[in-house]
C-alpha cells in the first residue's frame, strides 16, 4: 500500500469530529459500492459467444472489488488517525 498522507488536526483546521464524520461517511459510501458490485458478478450467460470471455469478466470483476476494497482500507486507517 502507497504511503498515506495523514491529515493534521489544528485550531485552524476542521474540527476532528467533523473530520472523522467525513470520513467514516466516505468509508461507508465505498463499502456499499463494495456490496452492490458483489451483488452484481458477472453470469456466465452473459458471455456465451467467445471463450474465456467469461473468465476475463470474472477477474476484471475481483480486479474491481479488490481496488474498491484498497479504497476503503486506506480510508479505515486515515479514520483511525483521526480518531487517535
């Protein structure tokens, strides 16, 4: 995972309730892009004319989920700085 650039909370700056409220609010939308694209997998009646079409759909599928999934984690760990 890339290093992450932690945000600094100041007087100056947003209010640490409001930071983290933004957030967990951005963790939660991803997590439910994460649970519609689960519900949504490719069907192999989808992809009958060619071969190995359906494989490929099925990886680009994981490939998706998988960098959604990196999107919320790194979310999770700016959250929990925040929270600290």
């Amino acid at each position: 995972m890339k290093n992450l650039i932690m945000p600094t909370l100041c007087l100056n700056g947003t209010s640490k309730k409001d930071l983290l409220a933004q957030y967990v609010g951005c963790m939660n939308a991803v997590q439910d892009a994460i649970r519609v694209l689960a519900d949504n997998s490719p069907h192999e009646r989808d992809y009958q004319l060619g071969p190995g079409k359906f494989t490929f759909a099925l990886d680009a599928h994981g490939e998706r989920l998988n960098a959604l999934e990196a999107v919320r984690a790194e979310l999770e760990m700016i959250a929990e700085h925040i929270a600290a």
